[in-house]
C-alpha cells in the first residue's frame, strides 16, 4: 500500500509543480510579424514572452494566422523558452516564424498563452 502511494505522489508531482503559475501570469510583448517575399518567403514571428508570476515556469504560446475574413489559416505552438524556466519578472525572445508557410490569404495573427508548466 505504501508503494502504491508513493508511486500515486510521483506521479501526480508534475502536475503540482505547474500548479502556482497560470497562463494569465505571462504576456507577450512586442509581437511583430514580416514575411520576405517570393515563393520561399521566411516569415519572421518575434516577440518577447514575460513572466509576471511570482515562480520560475516557462509558458506555451500559440500563433494562429487569419484570412481576411478572420478564418484560422494556420495555428502552431510552441515553448519560447524550450524546457527552461523563465525567472519571475524576467522574458526569452521568440521568434516562430520557422513553423509557418507562408500564404497570400494570411491577413492577421493572434498570439496566446495557452500552457504553463515549471521545468
């Protein structure tokens, strides 16, 4: 019985190591996107994702891109800071551009929080 319960605290630990920082705790700053030009146009995603949480944690972040008429054309995710956490007050620039391919329909993009977890 007591292994069974050690191994239910081990296996439940993650969960509770993410458990103090939320997704409201991170902001992105200074988000901006580019694209060259041409049929093998790099797109450029950079911003800045800041910890306002009061732990260490790293954020997951997703970039949807949008038609004109607001349609999702492409979303990804990503960690900016991989598995490393970002100290409280601190951020890790990012750039995701390197996910997308670029389309000629994409008119706007949104960017948010959507994970948090401490390494």
């Amino acid at each position: 019985m007591k292994t069974l319960l050690a191994a239910a605290v081990l296996l439940f630990a993650p969960i509770a190591a993410h458990a103090g920082c939320a997704a409201t705790d991170f902001a992105v700053q200074d988000f901006k996107v580019g694209a060259g030009s041409g049929a093998g146009a790099r797109m450029s995603m950079k911003g800045a994702l800041v910890n306002h949480c009061t732990e260490a944690a790293a954020a997951q972040i997703q970039i949807e891109a949008k038609d004109s008429s607001g349609k999702v054309v492409q979303t990804k995710k990503g960690w900016p800071a991989g598995t490393t956490n970002i100290a409280p007050g601190q951020s890790v620039d990012f750039d995701m551009g390197r996910l997308f391919r670029f389309q000629s329909d994409m008119q706007t993009y949104t960017v948010s929080v959507v994970d948090v977890r401490a390494w």
